[in-house]
C-alpha cells in the first residue's frame, strides 16, 4: 500500500500532476522500454515514487521552501481585517467636497450674482441687490476653496489605495513560486529518479 505523501492537501495534486508529466517523459519511456509489460512498470515506479517522495521532494527543497513562505504570507495577509468600507467613505467625503460641493456652490454664485445685477438697477432695491452680489462673490470663493481642497483630498486617497495592486503583484509572485518548485521537481526530482529506477529495473 502507497504510504500517504507528507505534503499539505493543495500540494499533493502537484506532486501527482508532476508524477504523472515525468512518467510520460520521452527518457523515462526509453528507459523502461525494455522491461516487460509497460503498464506494470508505470504502476510500480509510480509506487516507488510515492514511498521515496521525501528523497524526491529534497532536489526542489530551496524553491519548495520560497513557495511554502510566500504562501503563508499571502494566507496571513488574507486573514487581515479589511479596511476597505473605510477607505471607501473617505474617498467619499473627499468626493462631496472636491465635486458636489463646488457644483452647488457655482450654481448658487451665478443665480446670487444674476439676482444682484438685476435687483442693482433699481434705487429701492440696490441695497438687497448689493448683498446678493457679496453673496454671489462668497459662494464662488468657497466653490473654488472646495474644487481645490476635495482634488488634493481624492488624490491622496488614490495615492493611499495602492494595495491591490501590490496584492496582484503578490500573487504573481506566488504563482511564479509555485511554478518554479514544481519544474525543480520534475527536472532535478522526479525524471533522474524514475530514469534510474526504470534503468535498475528494481526499487530503492
């Protein structure tokens, strides 16, 4: 009986994938050519493989030990606590202020403005009209304080929000570990060790 690989539960499907790759290799099928009956001696180097996995594991130990590392970092950052809904309602305040904000403010300047020019033509009502024209000035000057306030505050918050983008970055370096570990095991592992099992025609 196959004594059970010592290998976490999402590795064992690469190991056997691999397995399974070098077992089809063109110099592991030369190798066994002359063996008797082809079927019997896949299952029993596929055995051998398994019950030596530890010896084979070790010619991909160092890019097996970068794999296991970056994966366990990924895994911790997962379990970190989101602070995205927060982010998220900075971004927008700083959105009321630099856009919202200032649209009412304008519309408010312009029709203040409007207001006062129209009511400036009569002497009876020049005071109000000069008010409304103060009004009018006010309303644009704090339009263009927001505008300016609210940009700076929504471009710092895009600055601050770069983590997906290391996230991606993360995990294609993960992927290209895992990718690397299982070529060392096929390459360095795997082929010389099939090859010189098919080669002895016995098991270590």
């Amino acid at each position: 009986m196959d004594r059970p690989l010592r290998l976490p539960q999402q590795d064992r499907a690469d190991f056997e994938t691999e397995l399974g790759r070098a077992l089809a290799a063109p110099q592991v099928r030369a190798a066994r050519r002359d063996n008797g009956d082809e079927a019997r001696w896949v299952e029993r180097l596929r055995r051998t493989a398994r019950d030596n996995a530890e010896y084979v594991l070790a010619a991909a130990a160092p890019e097996y030990e970068r794999y296991a590392t970056l994966r366990a970092d990924a895994d911790a950052v997962a379990r970190l606590p989101v602070e995205e809904p927060a982010r998220g309602r900075v971004s927008g305040w700083w959105g009321v202020l630099g856009v919202i904000v200032p649209i009412v403010a304008v519309v408010a300047a312009v029709a203040f403005l409007l207001l006062g020019y129209v009511l400036g033509l009569s002497e009876d009502l020049a005071v109000l009209g000069r008010a409304l024209l103060e009004a009018g000035w006010v309303a644009g000057g704090i339009a263009a304080v927001c505008l300016v306030v609210g940009g700076l505050g929504l471009l710092g918050s895009a600055a601050r929000g770069s983590g997906p983008v290391e996230e991606v970055g993360a995990a294609g370096e993960l992927v290209r570990a895992r990718e690397a570990w299982r070529s060392a095991l096929a390459e360095r592992g795997l082929l010389p060790f099939l090859v010189a099992q098919a080669n002895t025609g016995r098991r270590v």
